[in-house]
C-alpha cells in the first residue's frame, strides 16, 4: 500500500467539514491544521482529531514536513498563504473563489507553474453525476452545436439576515459576495461544459434585507468564444425552496437537468440519461447535523472526494482517470477574470464587457 501523505488543512471551517474527511479518505495524512483564533483552532482539532496545531503555515510546514497544503479560508488570504506553501515546495489545493482578483489570481499561476507543483482549485461540483453528464451529452454530440444556455437559480441560504453564514461572504473587503462564494462554480462549470467566455453583460445587487455592502444575487448575459449564447441568474436571497433551470439547445437537440436527472430532447422523442458508473460519487457519510454550517455536507464530500483522488494520482505521478477535466490554478485564474469582468460590468450600469 502507498504510504500516506502528509498534508496540511488551512481553514477551521469548510476545512475541517470536507478538505479533513476526504483528504482522508483518498490516501492523505491530515498532520495539522491552521487557523487564526487559537481556542476555535484546539476545539476543532479535538473534534477532527487532528494532534498539531499552528497559526503559521510556514512554521506548520516547517515543522510537520507536510508535502500537501489544502487552503479553505476567505478569498482575501489565498494569495498569501498560497505563495507561502509553493515557497516551501508543497502542492497546493485553493478554494474557490480563487483569489481576491485576477491580477493576484496570475502571481499564484505564475509561482505554482514555475516551481513545478501540483495546483488544483477546488471546483469539485465538476465531479457531480448531473453536471457530469450534462456536460458528456453536449461533448458527444447528443443536441448537435450548442447554441444557447441558461443557468437560472433562486436559493434562500442568504434570505433570512438572522441565518448564520460564513463572514467573508458579505464583507467586500475578504473578497465576498455570493458572485465568488456561489457564483464562481457556475462560470467554472459553463467553461468546463462548453469553452471560454469572450464577452457578457452583469449587475450585481442584494435582493434580501441583509444589510452588507456586497451582492446576494447576479444576473448576466454572454457570449462564449464558440458562439454560444446565454444568460444566467442567480440569487441567494430568495425565500422558498431551491429552483433550478439548466438548459442548453443546439441544433440537434436540448439537454436539462431536473431534480438530479438529466434528459435530452431531440427528433426521437424526450428521454433521461443514464449515470454512468464512471460518473457515480462515493457513498457520503451519515448525515450531517441540519444546521446553517453542516447542512450541505452530505452534498459536497461525494464530489471534494473525487476531487482528492484527482490530486493525489497528480502527486503520484500517476495517469489520472477523471471523467471530467480536472481544475487546475489555470482554471482558478479564468474564473478570476470572468468574475472581475461582471464586477466592472456592473459598475459601469451592466455595460458590455470584454474577458479576460
């Protein structure tokens, strides 16, 4: 058996709810965990069972000889800590949104590609069986061209101002609003399905009554390299249950996903596709506590597990058998711009905007 690698958790919160399980459970050593208030850091080491803690990733590196550092803190830190771990030679995972902009995006491309690290950011809902197979049917052909997507989604997670939630998400000088804390897995996945954006068109503005200074809610118009047309909208702030529309028209034919479940509708008729088993999740964990921190957990370790046996083939040399590309600091620093583009977009009265 492979012996374990040694890694390192940067983040008391999503950190320890999914980057420490499934670090775990893909061949990794969790030998510390870093975070900036002492007395959260020690209680959620009790509760993961993690024996060394530290408030210095170069000291933790230093002194655990960790080779995998996993950054989950707020957007305004990962350039910092992400510079500091290639410095001393570890592969590096970033969350999502992957820096505070595009121009700090490009330092951590630059620094990890130059040292010759494995980097990876953490776009894990590639690996979600819909969003997979959504994606294979535009790739083999089933709708003919691509013509035209739209991405709708009302959410209530940010509705009620008393719900708690990540700070950072509604403090513009972290790097938050929901554009970079949802909204960066969305423009993530339209290029992972069909290529890059050249052009598009944002507002960025609250819907609930939180009252903060950046977004709940986003709406856009684009125009992809390819051709493709669309528009997507997405709010947090909305009362009721999740709704979602995902639909992409080609020539051919149309692919939706629904509840789960993705169809195709062509010439023949209207019928669901099939999970592959190549595109099957682990089994999740029991359940987790349905409260505001936890509630997702079920939802996202499938995915984040998948996501680290990616990078640990990467780490070990060996050919990565992924169905779905795997996202890369590249990948971090194209969402980067797009998401920076529709921040200027959005300042300027939603004038058109070129990317990147």
């Amino acid at each position: 058996m492979t012996a374990p690698v040694p890694a390192l958790v940067v983040g008391t919160g999503f950190g320890c709810r999914i980057h420490v399980p499934a670090l775990r459970a893909t061949g990794f050593e969790v030998v510390g965990l870093i975070g900036a208030t002492p007395e959260k850091l020690a209680r959620r080491a009790r509760q993961n069972g993690i024996e060394r803690t530290f408030t210095d990733l170069d000291e933790a590196i230093a002194q655990t000889g960790a080779k995998v550092v996993t950054i989950a803190t707020p957007p305004g830190t990962h350039a910092g800590l992400t510079l500091t771990a290639i410095a001393r030679g570890c592969h590096v995972v970033c969350e999502k949104p992957f820096a505070f902009d595009a121009a700090e995006a490009q330092q951590m491309v630059d620094a990890a590609e130059k040292a010759g690290v494995v980097n990876m950011v953490a776009h894990e809902f590639r690996w979600m069986p819909d969003r997979a197979l959504f994606g294979r049917a535009i790739a083999e052909g089933m709708i003919g061209d691509p013509r035209f997507l739209v991405m709708d989604q009302f959410i209530p997670f940010c509705a009620d101002p008393e719900t708690p939630l990540p700070s950072w998400w509604f403090d513009k000088a972290q790097g938050g609003g929901w554009l970079g804390a949802g909204g960066s897995h969305m423009m993530d996945q339209i290029r992972a399905w069909l290529g890059e954006f050249d052009t598009l068109s944002a507002n960025l503005f609250l819907v609930s009554e939180r009252q903060a200074d950046c977004e709940d809610t986003y709406s856009m118009r684009f125009r992809l390299k390819s051709g493709v047309e669309g528009a997507m909208q997405q709010s947090a702030g909305a009362w009721g249950p999740m709704t979602t529309l995902w639909r992409c028209a080609g020539t051919r034919g149309t692919v939706w996903m629904e509840n789960g479940k993705v169809f195709v509708a062509d010439r023949q008729g209207t019928r669901e596709l099939d999970v592959p088993a190549d595109l099957r999740l682990p089994p999740p964990p029991p359940a987790a506590d349905p409260d505001s921190s936890r509630r997702l957990s079920h939802f996202e370790i499938g995915p984040f597990t998948r996501f680290c046996e990616a990078l640990r083939a990467a780490i070990d040399g060996r050919a990565i058998a992924s169905p779905v590309p795997v996202p890369t600091f590249r990948d971090g620093l194209a969402s980067m711009q797009i998401l920076d583009a529709m921040r200027e977009s959005s300042a300027r009265g939603g004038a058109l905007t070129k990317v990147g």
